[in-house]
C-alpha cells in the first residue's frame, strides 16, 4: 500500500479546509470510478486505507484511483495491485501532455504507459482527452497527438479509456471518431450538454455524472443527464476536486459520492436503491469485477 499525500492540491486559499460528514449510507453498494487519492487536501489528511475505509461505511464499495501523470500512474497501479477496493487506470493528463512533449519525452513517457496498462488492475487508460480550457493554441499539436496515443493503448489491451473534456467536446468526439472509440469510452465529469448527451447515446459511450451535476446553476447538465439511456450512467467524485452540494468548496473524498447518487435519482425520477443496482452493474461492465481473478478481465 502506497502512503498518501503524494501531490497536495493547490488554491486552498479562502476555503473551508474542514471535512463534511459523512452522508446516510446508500441503500446498495456503488463504485467511485474517478478519484485521486494521491491527493493530500483538508485540514484532516485521509490516507488511502482511511478514504476507502470511510468510502466503504456509505456503501462506495470501491474506487477506480486515476493518474495523471507518469508518478501518479505508477502510484495508481501499486495501489490498485495492493487493495481489492481500487482498481486503477493510467495516463499522462492532456494538461501533462504538452509539457512532457516540450521536454522532448512524450514517446517515452506513452511507451511507460502502455507497460502499466498491461498489469491486470489496470482497468483503464485516463484521464486523457482534451482540455482547452487550460492548454492554449501551442500545447495542442501534442495533446492531440497524445490523445490518439491513448486510445490506441486502450484499443491494444482491451480496456476502458477515461476522457477528460474541457471545453473541447467537438474536438473530442471528431478525434474518437477518426481514431476509433474503444468499445468501452467514459467521459469523465461529463460537462456537455443535450446534443453530447444524444451522441453518446448513439454510439454507446458512457456518462460519469460528477459533484457539478448538484450545482444550482447546472440545470442544463442535469437535463443532458435525463435523457442520456440508463445503462450508460456511471458516477464519480474526481475527488479533491468538485464537491458535490451541500459542501461545494470543501474537500472532497469518495465517503461524500452518495450525495451526487441521490441527486441523480431525483434527476432520473427513479427509486434510490434501483440507480444504484443500476450504477454498480454498469460500472462492473466498463471495469470488469473489482475482486475478480486477473484472467477474467475485459471477459
Ligand atoms: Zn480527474
């Protein structure tokens, strides 16, 4: 078990450090299939036993634990090799990306990335994707070419592929169109609205519904989420970040992820415990089984 408090999250300024209690527990069990719990935030610092400990109190049975980079990949698939609650996924973020290919080590890093994809808890290529938000007109020659790269590792060995898209859903989908989506594709914090909804839809790439789908101002992000089918929702934390309402700001831990499930069943007009049988059988269908043996996967 890799220890925490790998990276420490910055812009604490003018925050309220302490950390929310702990939700009602969910009626059954759901999975968390994006955080970060290399992460050190709060006054409090949870380690990773003690995040996936409290996780498992509320009924998040289990993570998907992301990295962004080439020491954060690798933490990711220690830890997923070490806990039957993590499961991991691996990638150089589209905001890495660029810088790594500046220093001239982006065939390198990608090739590291695809040894990590081989190991058997390694469920998951992400997050990549695109994000012109934070990475101007210079940084995108490399964040697409970086992109492709990690469709094409996901393709090679079978597994899911976590899109991170800010600002950039068009490029984004013409990029997985021209390439070839993995049969598995997730959009991570899905931020688009109806029309992304619709294509997802037609072409069966899954929804992770995050902390901003409980924001008061997000009732178009609620309504992409409507009407997107069923089976192709998962929920997420992407914790520290994005907290879900009533503690938006604060920080953010996988234990906190029921309050987005209950959201989303108000969104859905369905009963708690149905989206939740409904989120964990999805979500053991893009991943495969958390306590699985290594030759089941992607079966
Ligand atoms: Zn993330």
């Amino acid at each position: 078990m890799p220890a925490g408090g790998l990276r420490k999250r910055a812009g604490s300024s003018g925050r309220d450090l302490s950390r929310p209690e702990a939700p009602e527990p969910l009626p059954l069990p759901v999975y968390d299939n994006h955080t970060h719990l290399e992460f050190e935030d709060g006054v409090d610092q949870l380690d990773p036993l003690d995040s996936l400990a409290r996780a498992e109190a509320v009924g998040v049975r289990g993570v998907v634990q992301v990295g962004t980079d080439l020491e954060t990949s690798r933490w990711s698939a220690q830890l997923a090799a070490s806990d039957p609650r993590v499961l991991a996924a691996v990638a150089l973020h589209p905001n890495e990306a660029p810088l790594v290919a500046e220093r001239g080590m982006l065939h390198e890093q990608l090739s590291e990335i695809a040894r990590l994809a081989a190991q058997p808890r390694v469920r998951a290529i992400g997050e990549t994707g695109l994000d012109f938000f934070r990475t101007g007109e210079e940084g995108r020659g490399a964040q697409i070419e970086s992109f492709e790269a990690h469709i094409e590792i996901a393709k090679a060995h079978g597994i899911a592929l976590q899109i991170h898209d800010r600002d950039a859903h068009d490029e984004v989908v013409s990029t997985l169109l021209r390439v070839g989506a993995p049969e598995r594709t997730v959009f991570h914090c899905f931020s688009g609205d109806v029309r992304l909804a619709k294509i997802c839809n037609e072409r069966g790439w899954y929804l992770s519904v995050a902390g901003p789908s409980t924001f008061k101002n997000a009732p178009k992000l609620r309504e992409a989420i409507s009407i997107a089918k069923p089976e192709l929702l998962l929920v997420e934390t992407d914790a520290p970040f994005l907290t879900p309402e009533p503690f938006r700001g604060r920080p953010n831990a996988p234990y906190l992820m029921p309050h987005t499930v209950r959201r989303l069943a108000d969104t859905l007009g369905r009963p708690l415990d149905e989206v939740c049988a409904l989120l964990a059988s999805n979500t053991e269908r893009v991943y495969g089984a958390w306590e699985s043996e290594p030759e089941a996967v992607g079966a």
